[in-house]
C-alpha cells in the first residue's frame, strides 16, 4: 500500500505561479493507501527561497479518505504546507493548511480548497480558497492528454485573486512518464512580479511558460 514518486521539472508551478523563478526543481514524496480509503503522504519540492523567506524546500504533508458512490468518486482530506527555515518578519515559519473535497467522473474531476489558517503567512486571509477543474484523456499506447483550469481566490486581499490554465501532453515510456505543458495565468503582474535576491532576476511569476518534465512512480 505504500508508493513512492520522484520527478524532474524545468519550472516547479504552484497554481500557475513558478516557485523557482523558472528554473528546474527535483520534487518526490511518497503515498500511503490503505484498502479502507484511508491514505496519507508526503510530497517534497526545491523552492527558490527568495519566495518564502530564506526556505529552500516546500513540503506537503496530507491526509484524507477516498471513496465511490456509483460512477461518481470522491475525496475529502486535509493538506499543510511547510516551509523549514523560513523567518518572515512578524510571522516566524511560514506555512498554510488546508481542508479540501473533490468529486470525479470518468476523466473529470473538480476539486476545492480551503484555507483554515492564514494564506502561506499573510495576515487575515484566512478563508482562503481555490477551486481546480482538471479532465484527463488516456489517448493509448502511452499517451496522455490533460487540461486544467483553476481560479484562486484570496480573502481579503482581491487583487492577488487569479486564474491560471493548463494543457498538457504526457508519454509513458517503460514507467518512465514525459510531459510537456503549456501553462498561463491572469494574475497582476503589478502584484506579481518579484525579485530574486540572489541573482537579480526579477519575473512577473504568473507569465505564461512551457514546463517540461519526467517522473517515476515505485
């Protein structure tokens, strides 16, 4: 019941948004299942540490149950996010928790989030949320094709709302898998453009980008 993942990405994109000033990210985790619908995991990604505050590292650790009701499938859980090392100034170690609940359908599913403590450490955001539309279309031997669509919604603070897209095409090559996607987003780039510390380099983090990436599940 348990299983690992580990993959290579040009740009780690979190809801749209690169993590890494669009440069490449090592992430991997792992999944445990148990027969009931049970299931907990864990899922690691390398961050730019420009974003939040001095953490090289993004870990995810979830729980929750899955199950079905007829053709219909369902999935309620909890998801923290951490950030180890980060100190931001008035809020210490940033992270954010999250219920969710989400229905699927053959190859759609729609899913929703909701933030129970403040929003990755801004202050009264609590009540956060983010909807995710996604359909996933097996084209046969190997081949895949994925599209996805997700509106982010932060309280209080309207003007970091946004929208982000996604269209993908994924290869299963002996368990290896190959992707490449088109990814775009609405956000504002007087909001969210940011400088990296390190190098420079200043982004608008919402602009559009190809991610190409490879994966293995174990």
């Amino acid at each position: 019941p348990v299983t690992g993942n580990m993959s290579l990405v040009s740009d780690y994109r979190f809801r749209g948004l690169t993590q890494t000033f669009e440069e490449p990210a090592l992430q991997g985790g792992f999944d445990y299942a148990h027969s009931s619908g049970i299931y907990l995991g864990n899922w690691n990604s390398a961050i730019s540490d420009s974003f939040f505050a001095g953490s090289p590292l993004e870990m995810d650790f979830y729980g929750g149950y899955k199950g079905t009701a007829g053709a219909l499938g369902y999935d309620v859980g909890l998801l923290y996010y951490y950030y180890p090392g980060s100190n931001l100034a008035g809020v210490g170690t940033i992270d954010n928790v999250e219920l969710y609940a989400g229905v699927s359908w053959k190859f759609i599913s729609l899913k929703y989030f909701h933030a129970v403590s403040d929003f990755f450490g801004a202050p009264n955001t609590d009540g956060s949320n983010y909807v995710d539309f996604t359909a996933t279309w097996d084209l046969g031997q190997g081949w895949g094709l994925n599209g996805h669509i997700g509106h982010q919604e932060v309280k209080n603070a309207s003007a970091l709302d946004y929208t982000d897209y996604k269209i993908g095409i994924t290869k299963d090559v002996g368990g290896w898998v190959f992707g490449a996607a088109f990814i775009d987003t609405d956000a504002d780039s007087a909001v969210y453009t940011f400088t990296n510390a390190a190098s420079g380099k200043t982004t608008n983090v919402g602009d559009s980008t190809v991610v190409l990436s490879v994966s293995k599940t174990f």
